[in-house]
C-alpha cells in the first residue's frame, strides 16, 4: 500500500503543479522521514529548512559523490561520481571550484552581460513581432544555450546543433531521443577538449582543459563530463526559472505591474533584485538535493546510518514558515529571502550571479518592449521529480506603446 507522502515521488503528480500540501504535512509531522526502497533506494526524506540547511552546508558529513539527485534503483549511483565538480569530495571539488569560479569574475560576467542584453534584445523583439511565441522555447530555452556557448566558446557554426542536442536531451518525447541527444554533446564535447588542449583559448573549456589535481591534469573525459554539466546545469535551470517566473507573473498581475512601474520610475535595480530571487524562491526548479552520509549522525532526532541517502527537498524548505513570511504569497519585494533554490554551503549554485543576471535582463526587456502577455493557450508542465516547470507557455503578446 502506498502512503500518501509517496505522492512526491511520482512525476505525473508534478504535471499539475508542485504537491505543496504533501510537503506542508511532511514538514510539521515528520520533516526528516524515512522512505522505504521501492522503484527508488530507501532514503530519508528533509522537508524543514534548518534541517536542509545543516545538510548542504557540512559536506564532510553528507557526501555528494554517489550523486546529488534520487536515482531509480535500477539506475546505480551517478556514473559521474567523484569526477564533475558537483559530485566532487572535498579536496578535489576545492580544486575544480577554484578554477570554474575564478572564471566567473566581474570582467568575464560584464563581457556575457552585454552579450546577453542583444540576444534578449532581439529575441523579446522577434517574439513582439510575431505577436505569438512560446516562451519556454523561443526565449527561456535559447537564451542560456546561446550564453553558455559564449562562455564555452562554442564557434557560432556549431551552435544551432548544440541548441537543438540541448533541447532534445531535456525534451524529446522518449527516453532514447534523450540519451541519444545526450551521447551526442557528450561526443562533441570530446572533440572540442582535445582541440583546446592543443590551442588553449580563454574560455570555460580551455579552462577546465588545464586544470590540475594531485600532479596531472584531469583525464579528457572528467573535462567533457563537466562542460556537459555547466551547460546542463546553465542552461535547464535557468529555462525553468524564467518560464515558471512569466507564468508566476502573469497569474499575478498586480506584481507585474508594480514591477513595471519600479522599473520605469528608475527603481530598476533594486526590485529587479527581490523579484530575481523571489523567482528562484517561487519555482524552485531543482526540486532536491541528494547526499550519503558518511557516517552515522542524528538530524532532527532521526538516527541516520553511515551510506544512508539523505534527500533535500528545496522546493519545501522554500516554502517554511518559519524562515518566510507567508510563504505560499508571490511578493517580489519579499526581503530578507534567504531561499536555498541555488544550494547552499560549498556546492553553492558556481552559476549564481550569471542565472540572477539572465532572468534580470529577460524581465527587464519585456517590461521595454511588451505592453500586453496574455496566454495563447494552456501552459503544459513536466513530468518529473527531479526538476520543476514548464514545457510550454504560448503566450500572445502586443507591442508596448511608445
Ligand atoms: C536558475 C538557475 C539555476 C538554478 C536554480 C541552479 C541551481 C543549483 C543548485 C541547487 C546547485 C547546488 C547543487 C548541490 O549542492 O549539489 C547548483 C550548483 C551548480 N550550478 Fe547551478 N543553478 C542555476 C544556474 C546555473 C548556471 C547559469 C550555471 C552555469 C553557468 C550553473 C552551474 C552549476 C554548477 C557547475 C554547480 C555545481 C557547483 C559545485 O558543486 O560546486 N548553474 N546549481
């Protein structure tokens, strides 16, 4: 018999929307609670904020290298184990941050920055033009492939493939087209690793290409296995906070235009801020967090055995209310907003300011150019525990008057 906290685990529920209700009872009744194995390996589930909290941030206690997401038992662990930087133990992942996080400097950032405000420019234009566009592929999908083909260097000949492998591996309609699609940014990045060890650039992946743990330089396949990582983990996420955002905005109208009128009146950077992280907060789009403790310890009065799955839910810690005031109200002035939707402690979002600045500059083009959105059509979610948001969000729009 299934008990009713089981609904989290099953993809279909997430179709018509996060079960908050299942989480809310979770947390005051049981917010560290152990599942049983079943499709999925036993593990215990987090549901309070403090308990998440103490979790992400002490990884000496709670391992990330079997894997950061819940797998199905048939699956393993993550093959990419100890080898990309967010499955990293300590010593190695202090290695690849390092250099991953030096090259999100000011200087590096401005240079995307600008780069980023053309392409929103002209991709919130074309979608005017039109007067009709689905914004989770023509806008929320395309611009971060298009950033992070820029930060990898990514000749510009390439990119339509890479948009198209991208949107295949997350998208397609069945497991193979997905794994194909994957196997196929997994090859094309081996090529490109082996031509910027010959003739380094100063890009990401010229970067990874060099970096050096214990003596040597990572194997060829650990670098692939990372810039696969840096453009899934930058661009899905990403997609999925800017299209769960503009549905967010347009059931809320009075916050769109509130937003407007901030912007207008010159407001532009201070509410863009809370509004960015009120986003975040508000569509969570990694649902959770996976980790292994790696030794027995106790957490909320709970007994967790060493090798035991730890599994964060971040979409309910968002929701606590004993860190957020009225947590299930939409309010993009919320401060403070110490939401955890970006991880916390040393696995810490590497991509943080630059997703804060892509969804900040995809509103602030909208508020320019776009008098009305309305829908054009329901909006279709995914069907997955693991992240959370939109597929599609057809939307009608019409010029802003000048
Ligand atoms: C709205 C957008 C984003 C969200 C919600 C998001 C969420 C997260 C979360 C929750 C973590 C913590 C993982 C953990 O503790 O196990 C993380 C880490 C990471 N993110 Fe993001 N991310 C976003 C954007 C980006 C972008 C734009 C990039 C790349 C440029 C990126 C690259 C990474 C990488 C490489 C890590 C691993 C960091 C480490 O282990 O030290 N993310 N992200």
């Amino acid at each position: 018999m299934t008990h009713p906290a089981d609904d989290i685990l099953d993809g279909a529920v997430y179709r018509t929307g996060v079960p908050y209700e299942t989480f809310r009872r979770m947390r005051e009744q049981q917010p560290v609670r152990w599942h049983e194995p079943g499709v999925f390996p036993g593990f215990w589930s987090l549901t309070g904020y403090d308990e998440i909290r103490e979790v992400l941030r002490d990884a000496g206690t709670f391992s990330s290298t079997a894997g950061i997401l819940l797998r199905p038992l048939a699956q393993g662990d993550d093959p990419g184990g100890d080898r990309t930087l967010a499955l990293s133990a300590p010593a190695r992942h202090a290695a690849l941050r390092g250099a991953i996080a030096d090259w999100f400097v000011p200087r590096n950032l401005r240079r995307l920055g600008r780069f980023l405000d053309d392409a929103a420019r002209s991709a919130v234009g074309a979608a005017v033009a039109a007067g009709r566009v689905d914004f989770v592929t023509d806008i929320a999908a395309r611009l971060p492939v298009d950033v992070v083909c820029a930060f990898l260097a990514i000749p510009d000949a390439d990119r339509p493939e890479i948009v198209d492998w991208t949107t295949d591996a997350f998208c397609a309609g069945t497991a193979e087209e997905r794994s194909l699609a994957h196997l196929q940014i997994l090859e094309y990045f081996g090529a490109l690793v082996e031509e910027r060890r010959a003739r380094p650039g100063d890009d990401l992946v010229s970067v990874l290409a060099r970096v050096r743990y214990e003596g040597a330089l990572l194997p060829p396949e650990d670098v692939v296995l990372n810039c696969d990582n840096l453009l899934v983990g930058g661009t899905e996420n990403v997609r999925l906070a800017m299209s769960g955002g503009m549905l967010t905005m347009l059931e809320h109208p009075d916050q769109w235009s509130m937003l407007r009128d901030d912007v207008d009146g010159g407001e532009s950077d201070g509410t863009l801020g809370t509004a960015v992280d009120e986003i975040l907060r508000w569509t969570s789009s990694a649902t959770h967090l996976m980790r292994r403790a790696v030794h027995d310890v106790t957490l909320g009065g709970q007994r967790i055995r060493a090798g035991d799955r730890v599994v964060c839910w971040l979409v309910a810690a968002n929701r606590d209310p004993a860190h957020f005031a009225d947590p299930d109200r939409f309010d993009l002035r919320r401060t403070p907003n110490r939401h955890l939707a970006l991880g916390a402690g040393s696995h810490y979002c590497v991509g943080s300011r630059l997703a804060r600045l892509e969804i900040s500059t995809v509103l602030r083009e909208f508020i320019a150019q776009v008098g009305e959105a309305v829908p054009d059509g329901s909006p279709e979610f995914l069907d997955s525990i693991v992240v959370n948001g939109l597929r599609r969000l057809p939307l009608k729009l019409t010029p802003r008057a000048v």
